[in-house]
C-alpha cells in the first residue's frame, strides 16, 4: 500500500514537473530570442542588446501610449463602474437586473464587432476618430463589466447593508459611508477588477487594430509589426520591454490596495497584556446629566405616538401603538421571531419610517423626519456590523471621528471604553481576529462612546453560546444602570428580558400584547399569549359548583374574595404556574395524579403528571426528590394564584 502511495505521488510530482517545463520552456526561449544575434542560431550566435534598441527606437511610443489608454480607462471604469455596482447591489430589483444584463452585453459581442459600431456611429468626427480617446471608448465599453462585476460580487459577499446602518448609527453621513466603509470593504472586489480592466486593455489586439489609426498605434498593433518584420529577435526584444515596464506597475496596484497596518496608541492605558481573558465590564464613570434615587441618568425622554409599519407590499408589521420611555429606563421589547420587535427598533431609530400618523419624540423633540445618522442613537446590532477594514480602537472611534472630534479628546474618550469594556489589549487587532464575547464588548463600547442619547440593543447576545451569554446578560445590565442611559433592548430570550427591563413590551404579530414590569408580565399577564410566552404555564379544565372548582383529579375550594366566574354550562378555565404548586403527602393535597415523567435539574425537578386535568401538568420540587413513571401522588395549588385568561 506503501509502495503504491510513493509510486502515485511521484507520477504526480513527474506531472507537474511536465506542465511547468510545458509552459516555462516557451517563455525562456523567447526571452532568449530577444538576447541573441540570431535567434535560429541560438545562444552560440552570440548575445546583445541591438534589438532592444530598435524596439526602444521605433515603437517606444506604441508602448507608452498603450499604459496611457490602459491607466485612463482603468479611472475611468473605477469612476463609472464602482458606484453603478453600488447602486445594483443596493437597489436589487428587476430595473437593476436589466441594466446589469445590457451591461455585460459586450462580454457576448465580439471586440471587432464593438470597434465597427463606433466606428460606424463616431467615425465622422475627425478629431475624435484621430484621437487616442476614440480607442479608450471601446475600452471602457469593453472592460467596464469586468469591474461592475468583480465589485458586485465581493459587495454581495459582506454585509453591506449592516455596515452602512452601522456606520450611519454613529453619524456618519452618506459620502463617510460610501468613502470610509463601502469602498475599504469592497476593496479586494474592486483590486480584481482594476488587474482586470488594466491587463485586458494593455491586450486587447481585435478592437484596437480596428480603431487605431497611424497616428495612435498602440502595444497590440506595435507587437504585430514588429512579427510582421519577420525578425523573432526584435517581437521577442518587444515582449521583454513591455514586461519590464508593465510588471512594476502591477505590482504598485496591489501594494496600494493592500490594507496598512495601523496602532492606536491610547494616552493613559491600565489595560494588562497577555492572554485577552474576558472580565467584568467595570462600572461607568460618566457625568450625568440628572439624578433619580441615586442611580444616574444621561439619557432622554423617548415617546412613540401611533406609530404603525406597512411595507410597500402591503405587508402590516407593525400595528398602531403608543409607548413612553423615560429617561435612563431600561425597555425590553419581547417576542417571537416576525413579531415586528425588531421593525419597532428600526423605527426609533430611524431606519424605517412609521406610516404617516406616526410619530417619534426624543424628549421634546419630533425626530419622525430625522434621518439616523442626525438622531444620535447608539445601536448594538445583532451582528455586530463592526468594521473589518479597521482595528478595535478604530471601530470605537469612528463615530467620534465623523463627529468631528480632535484627536486628543477622541484618543481619550476611545481609552476610557476600552478601560471600561476591559479590552485594552485588543485595541490594535481587527475585527476578524476576536471571538463572539469581544466583538460584543467592542460593539457596546462602539455605541456608547458617541454618548447617545438613546441605546439600540437588537438581540446581541443571540450568537453567543449560553455561559457567555449568561455572563454578559449580567454585565450589561450592571453597565446600563451605571451608565443611566435609557435603552431599547429587543430579544426573544425571557430570561434575557426578565433580567434587564425595567419594563417588558410584549409583542404578539405585529401588535403590543402587553406592556408592564418583568413581575406584572409573569404574575399579571392579560392575555393567554403572554401567560403561555413568559414561563411555564399550567391550564386546568374543569367546572365551578358553589366555593370549589372541581376537576377530574378533585378539587380546590375558592376563597370567598376570589373573582373567578364560570362560563357557559358552569365551566372553567383557569392557569397557574409550577411554582404555585407542590406535590404533597396522601390526604393534604387538592388533586391525585399520576407521574408521566420527571426531570433532575440540579437545584429542582421537573415533573410532568397526568389526571388532574385535561392536559399535562408541570410541576417543580426540590432537587433531591425523586420520581418514577407511573407513581400515583397528590397536588396542592395556591388558589390565589390562578388566573384567569379569555383570550
């Protein structure tokens, strides 16, 4: 087996040996060719340099004009064909489709083909049929696609879209988006596309012999007339030239576009070195602007009013509701996927705009009509939407940066959030070096830094596995009372929305089911949606007969101030949680039951019985008890806790 595998990767290794000599060997000979006095006598007629100096003499303009034609229309495709692929991608509809076929049209039409249209629809105009332009214009025509394409393709790659909300979250107009994140992004798109356009045009021999006149020959005609002289010796002299002139300048291409390699140096930093270990966000230090039982306050007063979202398709995602935030209060909106939480969030953000009754306040302020780069938000997003062209300090102080910030306070301002986020020592890495729980600390610290005057957090610790999770859900709720500012929190993690808001804003598709205090929507909800969404909830089925309830398990006598009522035929429906009730001695319980399963979780188990009800019960004991399938036992409720729901 041995043998066979040394035996098959020497065959290879023979192979490949083969190819390169295939396709080296040509290369050296016509290098050689370019060097000899006569190149069918070879090397032994001896070696010089004349025919360099005839290509340099005669057809040096050839050459120089080709780069010039070949530079030109490589600006000029990056002018056109850049922001064109921008807007495509952007603007994905079948309009853009369309202009993204025509545009490719010529890859289809042979360059013989374009050359005779031009010359057919421009050839009249003498200056310009002259002139070196005329060749640049069936260039351009010719290679714009290559560069829509390439810079399409690395845009539809990354998040683009994110980045931009990003950027425009931290006030960053229009043109610093374009410039400072769209462009340094798309910037290996966009170098494949310039290697491109520039070889293709240096290249191109059909379409510009049949543009070119004598006046406005170019590398490809040169090239043919130097063969055409029947001297190898100088067409290979020619090639040689070429390449040593246009292989720098390639190489100049690609060392602009490489990213450079930038260190934030911070002012005062206690950051330590080594290992970037996760600790405890530290405690805020800022000033705040007011005070309200010792915790502080920098933020403000946010109030929808109406607000509403249709889609231009109809789609209703957001139905009509109003909601006040006070300054420095913690609001968690909750619910399922396609609620329309996350619509609620973009509009106060102002990335959606509620439909024409709706408003939104920032204190007293109507910021309907403000676009989100004015509203001074801060916005976690729950991708992050960090910048990868951009280390960890860079990413912080880009909002203070478009803010117009001068650099000393900038630097500071950047050295306290990395203090405070406890990740000095990542501040010179990129992005795509950290792991989920840094680039959730440094998207915080990003948000913050801009001080503003309200925090969007949409759902940031989805990506983050369940210890880290539990870990940041801490710190983050220690930073916000901190800091005081007041925050809009979406998720559809109960415990995540338990243990942050200081009210929860219940969403059920696209309308507010309730709106209260983490205790009211447990222990007070006013729908069954809410009831069975937050926790765990137990439904019981059964009939009321004068002060008792009674089930197919028994019975449980109602107090004489209970307000619950029976329904058509005397029936009742009524819920209760797992912890208003226990499993209890023979004899002191409500109803009998039987054990259908039980589930050790450490500090409690789960049990699951059957025969009080209708349905299944949940019902939690200490962790040391234990259970077996089909073991008979009896349930004590709380009578007081049971709800009733009618919707």
């Amino acid at each position: 087996m041995q043998k066979t595998k040394s035996m098959l990767f020497h065959a290879q290794f023979l192979f490949t040996l083969l190819v390169c000599a295939f396709l080296i060997v040509p290369v050296v000979q016509s290098v050689v060719a370019g060097l000899t006095e006569n190149f069918i006598m070879g090397v032994k007629s001896g070696l010089t340099l004349r025919w360099f100096v005839q290509v340099w003499s005669l057809y040096r303009d050839t050459i120089f004009l080709s780069i010039l034609i070949a530079l030109t229309c490589l600006a000029v495709t990056l002018i056109l064909g850049v922001p064109a692929a921008y807007a495509m991608v952007k603007k994905q509809n079948r309009w853009t489709r369309l202009f993204e076929e025509l545009l490719v049209t010529p890859l289809a039409v042979p360059g013989l083909a374009i050359a005779l249209a031009l010359i057919i629809n421009y050839g009249g105009f003498t200056g310009f049929r002259t002139s070196w332009i005329f060749i640049l214009v069936g260039h351009v025509i010719f290679t714009l696609p290559f560069m829509v394409r390439s810079v399409i393709a690395i845009m539809n790659s990354v998040s683009l879209k994110e980045f931009e909300e990003g950027a425009a979250s931290l006030g960053a107009g229009f043109w610093q988006r374009f410039f400072q994140v769209v462009i340094p992004n798309a910037l290996p798109g966009i170098l494949a596309g310039s290697l491109m356009v520039f070889t293709l045009s240096i290249g191109e021999f059909n379409l510009t012999w049949m543009l070119h006149t004598p006046m406005t020959k170019t590398l490809p005609v040169g090239l043919a007339d130097s063969y055409a002289s029947m001297r190898l010796e100088i067409g290979s002299a020619y090639t040689i030239i070429f390449f040593l002139m246009i292989i720098p300048l390639l190489i100049a291409m690609q060392w602009v576009a490489k990213p450079r390699q930038r260190e934030f140096v911070m002012e005062k930093s206690h950051a330590a070195t080594g290992a970037t270990v996760l600790r405890p966000i530290a405690a805020a230090s800022c000033s705040p602007d007011q005070k309200e039982g010792g915790r502080k306050l920098s933020g403000t007063a946010l109030r929808l009013v109406n607000c509403a979202k249709t889609f231009v398709d109809g789609t209703r995602a957001l139905e009509p509701f109003n909601l006040k935030v006070e300054a420095g209060e913690t609001v968690v909106i909750l619910g399922p996927s396609g609620c329309g939480k996350t619509t609620l969030l973009r509009i106060i953000a102002g990335l959606e705009s509620p439909d024409s009754d709706g408003r939104v306040y920032f204190g007293e302020d109507d910021v309907t009509d403000v676009p989100i780069e004015k509203r001074n938000v801060g916005m976690v997003f729950q991708s992050y939407a960090l910048f990868p062209n951009m280390t960890v300090a860079e990413n912080i102080a880009y909002g203070l940066k478009v803010r117009g910030i001068e650099a000393a306070p900038r630097h500071q301002r950047v050295s306290e959030m990395l203090d405070m986020m406890k990740i000095g020592q990542l501040q010179n890495r990129h992005i795509d070096q950290l792991s989920g729980g840094q680039k959730q600390r440094v998207a915080l610290a990003r948000a913050i830094a801009v001080r503003p005057k309200v925090l969007l957090l949409d759902e940031p610790l989805t990506a983050l596995d369940a210890k880290l999770r539990d870990l940041l859900r801490v710190e983050i709720d220690s930073l916000l009372r901190s800091l005081g500012i007041t925050a809009i929190y979406v998720t559809h993690d109960q415990s995540e929305a338990m243990a942050l808001g200081d009210r929860i804003v219940v969403m059920n598709t696209a309308r507010v089911a309730q709106v209260g205090s983490p205790r009211e929507i447990y222990f007070e909800p006013q729908t069954r949606f809410v009831a069975e969404f937050i926790g765990t909830i137990n439904r019981l089925k059964g009939r009321l007969q004068e002060d008792r309830l009674v089930f197919p398990g028994g019975s449980i006598p109602l107090p004489a101030s209970s307000a619950v009522r029976a329904g058509e035929n005397g029936n009742v429906e009524l819920f209760f949680r797992p912890e208003h009730a226990a499993l209890v001695e023979f004899g002191q319980g409500h109803l009998h039951a039987t054990v259908v399963a039980s589930f050790f979780m450490g500090d409690r188990t789960r049990v699951i019985i059957e025969g009080s009800s209708d349905d299944y019960l949940t019902i939690e004991t200490k962790g040391i008890q234990s259970f077996k399938k089909g073991q008979r036992v009896e349930v004590a409720i709380d009578p007081g806790a049971l709800l009733r729901l009618d919707s």
